[in-house]
C-alpha cells in the first residue's frame, strides 16, 4: 500500500494565528486587522506553486496588509506557524515503513518554510520515503493532476493508495481520482483509522 500524508495538522501542528500575532507585534498593525485582510488568495497559491520568489511574496504580503516588515521580520512571523510534531503519527509512518508499505508526504508547502521545519522537525522527513512539496512540482492540492502525479511516480494504482488531509476540499480531490481519503478532523483521526490494524504482521516482500 502506498500512504500518503499531508503535514500541517496531520503530521505537525500549525497555527496561523502564531504568524499574524509575530506581524502584529513587529509591524504595529492591529492583530485583528491582519487577521481579517490575510486571505490564501493568488499571491498564497502562486508562492506555494513556486511561481514567486520569498521576497516577492513578502512584498505582495506587507502590501496587502499595510504592513512594512524587513524580509528576515517577516520570515520570523512565517515560521512560527510550526507547533509541534505529533509523535504518534510519526511513529506510525515509521512502523508502515518497517511492514513494507511505502509512505509519502504531500504537502502544500512554500520554500520559505521548507528553509525552517526540515532543520527543526527533522523526523519528518526520515520517517518518509518521499517528500512531494508544492513548490518543487508546480501544482498543489486541490488540483487532481497533483494526486495522479504522485500516483504515477509510485507506481501505484489509486485503489492501493491511502490519503490522511486535514482540509476536506484535498481528500474529496483525491477520493474524485479513486484514492482513499481521510478527513483529519484531529489528532485522535489517524490513531482511530490504525487502531485495528496489526502492526505485528511480518514485512511484505
């Protein structure tokens, strides 16, 4: 089987709101006023794609929210989005790993976070067999190319492949292309999706 594993809020818990209060801190602007303008419109979607540099995309950001950070103020607001990982998923990776399954991570990502989480959250991507990042392939989820893409690269038909998302719109792409999908509503979701399943079993050859 091949699992596929989004990041933000299923194998590493983020938090947007860590981001806008380090903004509203370093800019002066009102939390609430850049709660409300932040919206993941073009400028988010093309930044995620690798369409634009960081800087641009930090530009096109203080612009939008009438803030005026350096890049390195606003790269530190960025990055605190990251929580912390979530042992018992990595733990699971590891151990579907260690039956033989392949297990990838596909995630939304920007190279702007991809400067930050592998150095601090390196179990991440030691406990995948692949990383398939947004950015380095052009497309992002919801966009069904991206699941066949991956599909194709695995080798794997879609009935043997399993997808954990925590935004519904992603795993109704990825169920629309024949994958499995899981809505990840918390972090009990993956736990209760394995609690039957016998980690004991002897590897596949």
């Amino acid at each position: 089987m091949l699992y596929i594993f989004d990041m933000g809020n299923v194998i590493i818990d983020i938090d947007f709101n860590r981001v806008f209060a380090v903004w509203s801190k370093l800019s002066g602007v009102p939390l609430a006023s850049i709660k409300k303008d932040f919206t993941a419109g073009e400028v988010f979607k093309l930044h995620e794609r690798g369409n634009i540099t960081d800087i641009e995309f930090a530009e096109e950001i203080n612009s939008e929210l009438g803030m005026s950070l350096s890049f390195e103020q606003f790269a530190e607001g960025w990055q605190a989005i990251f929580i912390a990982v979530r042992p018992e998923v990595i733990d699971i990776m590891n151990k579907l790993r260690e039956q033989g399954h392949r297990v990838v991570v596909l995630s939304n990502t920007n190279r702007l976070h991809q400067d930050y989480w592998p150095e601090h959250y390196p179990e991440i991507a030691a406990s995948a067999d692949f990383l398939y990042l947004s950015q380095d392939l052009g497309m992002r989820k919801p966009d069904p190319e991206l699941f066949k893409y991956v599909l194709e690269s695995e080798d794997v038909e879609a009935q043997d492949a399993v997808f954990f998302d925590d935004v519904k719109a992603n795993v109704d792409a990825a169920i629309a292309v024949g994958i499995k999908g899981v809505h990840v509503i918390d972090k009990q979701t993956i736990i209760d999706y394995f609690k039957d399943y016998d980690f004991s079993l002897p590897v596949e050859e």
